[in-house]
C-alpha cells in the first residue's frame, strides 16, 4: 500500500461513531481508547481492573482512569468493568450498548494475557493452568466477544473489527514464538481476524490483525527495571551482552503510541476495507498513514528483532530502523 495523505485522530472524524476496546487498562488499550476518543468517538472501556478492585495482574492502573484521562481531553468514555471470558458479563455490555445507541462501529480486542508466560518451557514441562490461562486470556477473550458484538457491528457498514497481537502473519509463520502455549494463542488471534473478515466482508466491514513492534508498556518498563527516561540507555549498555535485561533489540521498541495513532487512522480511513483480512504492523501504518511515535521517530521493531537473528549487533546502524 502506498502513503496516503490522511491525517490520523483529527478532531472530529470519528464523531457518532460507537466504539469498544477491551483490555482498555493500560499499555495498548488505554492508548487506542484515548486517540479514538480524541477524534471524536464515543469509547466504551473495559477491564478487570477497577478503583474498586484489582486484577490478579496486581497492577495499579484502572479502566477508571483511562476514561478520566480522556474525559481531561474532552472526550466521552464509559467504564465498565467486564472479564471477556465470562460471555453473559460480555453479552449483557453488548446489550447496553445497543440499548443506549443502536450501533457499535469499531471493535478493538486487545486482551493479550502475556503476565501467564513461561518463556522457552517446552509443552510437556509448562504448568497446564498457567498454560490455560494464556490461551483463554489471550485468545479466547477476543473469541467470546466477536461472537457477542459482531451482529452489533454488522447492522451498519464500515464496521471495524481489530484484534491486536504480537508479532505479524509473516513474521509468526517463519518464527518459534518461544513456547508452545504462546505460538498458538497468538497465531490464532491473527487467524481469527482472517475468517471473520471473510464473514463482515458481505456485510462492508472490515476485521485486520495489528502488531505492534516491541511495546515499552507499563508493565515492560516495570519489568525492565528501566523508565521512559532510561529504557534506552540501558538497552544500548547491553549490546552485544547475551540475556541482558532489557535486551540490546529494546533500543527499537516504541510507545504505545504509535500503534493508537494507526489504528485511529485506519478507523477514520474510507477505504479501510482493503485491509480486510490482513495482518498488518504498528510500523506498516504509520508509514501508511504518515505517522510517528512520540518522538517523532518511526521504528521498525520487527525487521530489526529479524536481523538481530542472523547479524552481530555491531554490524547493525539501529538508526537505520528508526
């Protein structure tokens, strides 16, 4: 696809426009549901993080604060404390949202259940629950509520279905993604956007499957020990160090940012029913769209992880995926 001339998350473009994103917490979700709202969309946040009570992620972010943090910018949100694998919690917000409007035209699953990964366990060593738990969170999440909110979306064309994972269709498909348990549940959300786009396609909607690169996330950040301030100092001390934390390929990672002013592009987009089907990247629509994270660079985490696999770090100008 060539750049258009489109810009993302103008005021006003997504205006009437009823939209859900789960997983709207943190990280991703809260920063999708922030640049949907502030071009203009009416967001439903969801979440199993509240004021009121913490999710078993024992994070202090809440579903509540994203919405006070777009209410701050003008926009209009409603929270709402749902567990997407629970389907009658799921069909009865589906129910409220077609009973205060009659519509949902974007759909955002963004619920990735990484906090339940064992990296490099192989499947006959990996706790089954643990296991379980990735998969359902991670995927079957997003199963459940396409199958409570599709015939919302399709009572009206242009609908927009997201499913954010890790890692594109290409990528996924040439690559071990660490653990048995992790490869599956994140190649089925992908191929999940595949056949229900093949189901709106005749409806006009559209369902595309979004990867961001290496996320600096909240709950990354944390888990480096580093802030938005140090992350890539700390990365680019650990070149060439084999199991540094965070590791050299950080120094490409990108705010979540990035990712929220595609998708709110892709939204706003006339023509986004080309990407129907498709697997597509943070990176992929940015260019697409002509935008950048929030310095103002364009980092391209995937092609760079790619070359770290078959290059020595010090044959590598990381400018160059910037």
């Amino acid at each position: 696809m060539t750049t258009t001339d489109h810009t993302a998350g103008s005021p006003g473009e997504l205006t009437g426009r009823i939209a859900l994103v789960t997983g709207a917490t943190r990280g991703a979700g809260r920063a999708i549901a922030r640049q949907l709202a502030a071009a203009g969309a009416e967001v439903y946040c969801t979440g199993r993080s509240t004021d009121a009570s913490a999710s078993d992620y024992g994070r202090q972010e809440t579903i509540e604060e994203t919405v006070r943090l777009i209410t701050s910018d003008g926009g209009t949100a409603h929270a709402r404390a749902v567990d997407h694998l629970k389907i009658d919690e799921v069909e009865q917000l589906i129910v409220d949202i077609d009973a205060a409007h009659g519509r949902l035209d974007i759909l955002i699953n963004d619920i990735g259940g990484e906090a339940y990964v064992a990296f490099d366990t192989p499947l006959w060593e990996y706790d089954w629950q643990q296991g379980m738990r990735l998969f359902e969170t991670g995927f079957m999440t997003h199963l459940i509520t396409s199958r409570c909110a599709l015939g919302l979306i399709v009572r009206n064309s242009g609908g927009l279905v997201v499913e954010i994972t890790d890692g594109t269709r290409e990528y996924n498909a040439q690559t071990f993604r660490s653990t048995v348990f992790l490869d599956v549940t994140k190649t089925a959300v992908d191929r999940l956007a595949f056949a229900t786009g093949h189901e709106l396609a005749a409806h006009g909607c559209t369902a595309v499957s979004v990867s961001p690169g290496w996320l600096r996330s909240e709950i990354m950040l944390d888990h480096f020990g580093v802030t938005e301030e140090t992350w890539r100092s700390a990365a680019e001390a650990n070149r060439g160090i084999p199991d540094a934390l965070p590791p050299y390929e950080f120094v490409v990672s990108e705010t979540p940012l990035m990712l929220a002013r595609g998708i709110a592009a892709l939204a706003a987009d006339r023509e986004r029913a080309k990407w129907n089907t498709r697997s597509t990247s943070s990176f992929e629509l940015a260019g697409h769209y002509g935008l950048t994270d929030a310095d103002g660079s364009r980092p391209d985490s995937w092609r760079f992880i790619r070359d770290m696999e078959t290059t020595s770090a010090a044959n590598l100008d990381v400018s160059r995926y910037r």
